[in-house]
C-alpha cells in the first residue's frame, strides 16, 4: 500500500493486472492520533497507488474504496449528502489543500528531527520524533477543518481518487463507527480492542471514573458494512464512469443513545461482575457521564488535577520525594484519559447526521440530483431478528445489551490469548 505498485513484483503485477477484475481497497491507519507522514503514506498516499495500479488493469471493472462518514468534519450540522469530495477542499473556508506539500512538510520536519538529535540516545530520540509527528498530524488536520489525522489523511485519500481515477469506475463507502458484528461469523465478534471497545473494557476493569456522552452515537457493525460492499460491488459491477458515494450508518433510523450504550454496559457488569485476585467479588462503581467536555473537563480539573498537584508540593516539601512514582503513574493515567476525551469528543458530540443510501433509497451519483440505485440491506442496526418469519424480538434495548454482553466476552478471550495485562 505505501509503495508504488504496491510492493508487488513485475511479473506479479503484471499478472494481476490481466486477471483482476474488482479492487476493493480497504487497508488504513485507523489511529485517530497517528504519525502524520505514516498517517498519509497509507490513508493518502496508499489510495494513490491501488488507483494507478487500477489504471493498469485491463479488464477492471469496478474499484471500490472504503472511507469513513466522518470525512464530513465534525463541525457539520443537520443532513449530509452523499457527494465526492473535491480537489483541495478543505472544510475551513478560505483554504486549500496541497496535497504534494502537505507531504513535503512532513518529510521536512522529519528530517529536522534527525538533524536536531543533540546527543540522545535512539530511544529518546525516537520517542520525541514519534510525538512531533503525532502532534503534526493533529495540528494540520485542524488547521483545515477536520477533528484528527485519522479523517483528514482518508478526505485527502478521497480526493485524489476523484482526481485520478479518470474513467475508471469508483465506488466509496463511507461507514460511520464500526463496532462488532450483528451476524456473521456470530453476533458480537470483533478483532481486538477498538472505536468503543475501549470504553466497555476500561469500564469492566473499574479504569473509567467518568467519561463524555452525547445525544446520539452513530456506529454501525461490521457484517453490514462488509454487505453493504457485497452488494455495492454488484450493484455498480461493469458501468463505466461511475462515481457513487454510499453512506454506511444508523442514526437516521434508527440511532444508539450513549445513555443506552452506558446502561447496557452498566448492566453486564452488575450480571457479571468482575472477581479480583482474592477470589472476591468486585463491586461495580457506575461511572459519571457528562453531557458537555467543559463539564468533564472542569469535573477532571476539580477532582484530580487539584488533588495531585497538592500530593506533587507535598511530596517535594515535605515527603523528600518519597511518592514520586506513584504521583507520575497517577499524572500519567489522568492525561490519559483527558486526551481520550478531548479526541473523541467530535464523535460523541456529533450533530449531523448522513443520509444513507443503503435501505433509504439513496446513493448518489456524481452530477445525479437524484442519483444512484437503491441499495437495501436485511436488518436493521440494532435489532435483533427472529429466525422465524423475521419477527423482531425484544427491539433495540435488548439487542444492544446482548450486543455489550458479546463484547466482553470477546475482549476476554482476545485479553487472554495475547496475555493481555
């Protein structure tokens, strides 16, 4: 993906580009707090080299790119349309993105960086490259109008697909939040720890004293996406000069509360509770959830920041640094936490919502006011469907909660088999 030809060999390219008939591009970086020139090798630059490879394809039918919804910013109100990204855009008004000088910045502080080195040893070095780039990447997705480097590197993907792929056919799908499957290969499976696995598992373990919840929380699982593909790919296989844009999400019809996500989570941990190294029973503390990030901001600042600067004066003053350790470790997990905050706030508090084309009738065409084929899908996010007759039982609530419960069962293993601590 980060090479031309993307690593292939000759004789190996050339090859696929006789047989290969579908390109489904579906590798990124998902850190929302990545390196800014690894960020762009693959979310960017990546989508540059599966399209050239695309041109040298003869018998393509279709190329297919997976983005995100949330190419959309997180500054969008009300409805957003299923339309092409353009070359340059961004969504600050009054700039424009260089993409090309985009990557010459990275590569130039890259290179300041190693030049700058001043006798640190490899690892220091590495580390504080490490976290100059990470804080690049945040600061120019910013500075154009997008939440994270995570977003701003897949727009930037998407537009120079728009602007290469000539007359090659190109579909892209946008999914909101992926979370574990409804289905397939069994409800609730999901590979390691991601999006709000991180919150279910650090609220399991008691390492969530409070944390931020919106109105709404569009995700979508995974099976549907990997469907909604499927029938993407067949819906628009062999129609030269398409350009569609699908939108992949729930909250239109039927949208997750993070007040239903907190008490589902609440409730598996009440059923389950965890057993600590003694054998006993741990009892389940329910987080603080706040309805704004200046108030859990301010909360954090009241009942820990303070607290720990006093433990910091004393223990210099008047402790002879006898609590340094714990003090860092404690810092450490409170700036932590205020981060994970502060990047996923543009997603809890999100206030648009996409029009979907799978199961709503959209879908749109590039230059079609009315656009696109209709793509429908069987379920419903959130609803758990009967094997007889399709009946719904239960409704969203319980779906859900069994949702949580797979979750972390699943998180269990996965913390098991990797000898997770």
């Amino acid at each position: 993906m980060t090479h031309e030809g993307l690593g292939l060999e000759s004789t190996r390219a050339k090859q696929l580009a006789e047989e290969v008939d579908i390109i489904v591009n579906g590798a990124a970086i998902t850190n929302f707090y990545e390196r800014y020139d690894v960020a762009m090798a693959s979310n960017t630059f990546g989508a540059v080299h599966v399209c050239n490879f695309a041109k040298q394809c003869s018998n393509l039918k279709l190329l297919l790119h997976i983005s995100t919804a949330y190419v959309a910013g997180n500054k969008q109100k009300g409805r957003i349309l299923e339309k092409p990204l353009q070359m340059g855009r961004a969504l600050e008004k009054g700039r424009l993105i260089d993409i090309e000088a985009e990557l010459e910045l990275a590569n130039e502080v890259k290179e300041k960086l190693v030049t700058a080195r001043s006798g640190a040893d490899d690892a220091s070095h590495q580390q504080l490259q490490k976290v100059a780039m990470k804080e690049l990447g945040l600061k120019r997705a910013k500075y154009f109008g997008w939440p994270n480097v995570y977003a701003f590197t897949k727009a930037m993907g998407e537009m120079v697909i728009g602007a290469r792929r000539g007359d090659l056919p190109v579909v892209i799908v946008r999914p909101s939040i992926v979370i574990s499957t409804f289905q397939d290969p069994f409800p609730g499976w999901i590979e390691g720890i991601r999006t709000m696995d991180v919150t279910i598992a650090a609220c399991y373990e008691q390492k969530l004293p409070c944390f931020i919840g919106g109105p709404i929380l569009d995700s979508i699982p995974g099976d549907m996406v990997v469907n909604a593909t499927l029938v993407a790919m067949a819906t628009h296989y062999d129609r030269a000069g398409t350009q569609v844009v699908y939108h992949v999400t729930s909250a239109l019809q039927n949208p997750l509360s993070c007040n239903l996500l907190e008490e589902s989570t609440y409730a598996y941990c009440l059923m389950n509770p965890r057993v600590g190294t003694d054998n006993r029973t741990v009892k389940h503390k329910r987080p603080l959830v706040f309805s704004r990030y200046a108030y859990f901001h301010a909360y954090m600042v009241l009942a820990y920041q303070t607290p720990l600067q006093v433990l910091y004066l004393a223990n210099c003053l008047l402790l002879c640094g006898r609590f340094t350790e714990h003090h860092n470790k404690l810092n450490r997990s409170l700036n932590y936490l205020m981060f994970m905050a502060k990047l996923y706030a543009p997603y809890v508090f999100f206030k648009g919502w996409w029009k979907a084309g799978f199961g709503s009738g959209g879908g749109r065409a590039a230059g079609e006011p009315g656009g696109g084929a209709a793509l429908r899908l069987g379920h419903v996010p959130g609803l758990w469907a009967s094997p007889e007759a399709g009946s719904v039982i239960g409704g969203r609530n319980l779906k859900f909660k069994l949702e949580v419960f797979f979750y972390i069962k699943n998180w269990r293993w996965w913390k098991t088999r990797n000898h997770v601590l």
